[in-house]
C-alpha cells in the first residue's frame, strides 16, 4: 500500500487493500493474513487472496490517529507485517 494521509469519517464503513505483489516472490503466495489495530478503530471484515489483503474498518474518534497492520505469512514461510496510519476526521 501507497504511503499517504489515510482519512476516514468516525461514521463511515470504508475498506483498505495492501497489494503484496511486488514483495512476493515469483510463484509465492499469501497463505494466512491478519489486520491488527490500534484500539479504537474496529475491524468489520477482513479478507485476502493469493496476493492481497482488505480490510474494512469502521468507528474511530474525530482528531484521533489509529495504527493498521497487516501481517501475512506466505507460501514459502515468509511473514510480514506493512503499516498504514488513519486520520478520523469529520467530512
């Protein structure tokens, strides 16, 4: 995933996709992927395929910054985490 300013509404239900294309190898794949993130912010579904991960998140406080991880392990026994941050903010 790009590094930008990441914002979202404390209402709105909006989803993130890390592309893991470039990192894997040739043949590899992402075999298990989990989001971890800052308390405050909720997961609402997570989601992979052979090679991205999306979550969907929700909630959050207006003026807070939340921390989202994305940790893979891949087929060939790799793991990785990328981290995005997330600016609450009223649109």
């Amino acid at each position: 995933m790009a590094a930008r300013d990441h914002k979202k509404d404390p209402d709105a239900v909006l989803d993130w996709v890390w592309d893991w294309n470039e990192w894997l190898d040739d043949g590899e794949t992402i075999s298990s992927s989990q989001f971890i993130v800052s308390v405050g912010i909720t997961v609402d579904s997570e989601s992979n395929t052979t090679k991205t991960s999306t979550v969907w998140l929700s909630g959050g406080t207006a003026g807070q910054v939340y921390q989202v991880t994305n940790r893979i392990a891949t087929s060939g026994g790799r793991t990785d985490d990328r981290s995005i941050t997330i600016r609450v903010v009223e649109r």
